[in-house]
C-alpha cells in the first residue's frame, strides 16, 4: 500500500506519518526529512536544495523526484510506504504516477489533512529544537521545563530557519499557489480522503486510520 499525505506546513503530517506506518507496517518516507539530511552531510543534493529550502520554497521537482524514487525502490519499502510531504505539485504527482507505473505500482490513499492558515501559523512558529539530540518542543503545545533549554541535556533550543516567521508565511504562500492543486489531481482520480487536522492528534490519528482500513 502507498499513501500519501498532504497538508500545509504545521497541519501534523510528520506526527500522524509515523504513527500510521507503525499501524500499518509502512516504510515513512519524509522529503523534508530526507532533504534536511542530505543538507547537513552536504551531499550534492543538499546543496542544490539548501538555498530553496532556507528561503521556503519548493525543490526542482526533478531532483525531488530522483530522491524519493530511489527511497521507494529500497528494500525497506518492499512492504508499502507513506510518503510525508511528497508530492507537492502537480508535476510531481505526475511524475510520480507515471514512475510508480513503470515499476507495476500505483498510490492507494491520498489523505488530505485539512487545517486554516492561522492554525498553521501558531503552530509552525512556535517550534523549537534540540540542536543535540533532535528533540522537538513548542512554546504552547509542549514547553521544555525551562525556557530556551532542552529537558534532557540543556542545550540552548534552535528554531529552524523555515520556521522563522517570514519563511513560514512564504511557506504558506507557496502551498496555496502549487501545492493546494494537488486536491483538485487527486479528486479526479477518486483518491483523495479529507481530514480535519485541527482536532487531538489522537482524534486526527483514528480518522486516517479508518481510511487506511478501507484499502
């Protein structure tokens, strides 16, 4: 089974990616994930993608491509994977589709996770990371003990250049100019299951979940 997840920046896919693959047995595939590493080894990709990424903007669908194809042909995703932010054009998803084709494969499930721009706003700004162990805290949703600090080793807490104010709302801008199409691809094809994301994540979690049993 391949699933994908859409959904803005803060809408929770990394959450909800890692619990449905757990559920249903999925290799999870993040680009942004996969992307930041390449970034920090300084892999040829990385550095073709870090000017893209610092300033919130997308990565040349052919590049993306090739990296998400190579992680989907690993062996790892034999059993099926849950792709996390990916696709996010409609160039990619055709891109993908005609890929997967040539392979004998198709995507299952599009879940569309569905949150306001404000939402997303308070929720991606607020966040802050350990730049030691990779821990994630958010000023509202989970505070460390003490301002600024990690629970666990201390380290001065990091906010992310793409969640820095001005970079989150070009992020948000750039969603609704070419990645929201994406709705409209996946509803012709009869795939797309929307999703309010803006309740619990443990309320969010069932809803995919019931989708993902339908399959």
């Amino acid at each position: 089974m391949i699933v994908v997840l859409l959904g803005p920046p803060g809408a929770g896919k990394g959450t909800q990616a890692v619990r449905i693959s757990k559920t249903f047995g999925l290799q999870h595939l993040s680009s942004g994930d996969i992307l930041r590493a390449e970034r920090k080894e300084m892999t040829e990709l990385g550095r073709k993608a870090q000017d893209y990424m610092d300033r919130g903007h997308l990565v040349p669908d052919d590049l993306i491509l090739a990296m998400m194809m190579d992680r989907i042909g690993r062996p790892g995703a034999a059993n099926g994977c849950l792709l996390d932010g990916f696709p996010r054009t409609v160039a990619q998803a055709e891109g993908l589709d005609k890929r997967l084709s040539d392979r004998g494969a198709k995507i299952d499930i599009v879940v569309n996770m569905e949150v306001d721009d404000a939402e997303v706003t308070r929720r991606v700004t607020g966040r802050w990371s350990c730049p030691t162990d990779g821990r994630i805290y958010h000023e509202m949703f989970s505070p460390p003990g003490k301002a600024g600090m990690c629970d666990d080793c201390g380290t001065a807490l990091t906010r992310r250049k793409d969640d820095e104010p001005s970079v989150v709302a070009q992020r948000v801008k750039t969603y609704h100019a070419e990645t929201k199409p994406l709705v409209a691809y996946y509803q012709s094809r009869g795939l797309l299951r929307p999703v309010d994301a803006s309740g619990t994540v443990d309320a969010v979690t069932v809803s995919i979940e019931k989708i993902c049993r339908t399959k």
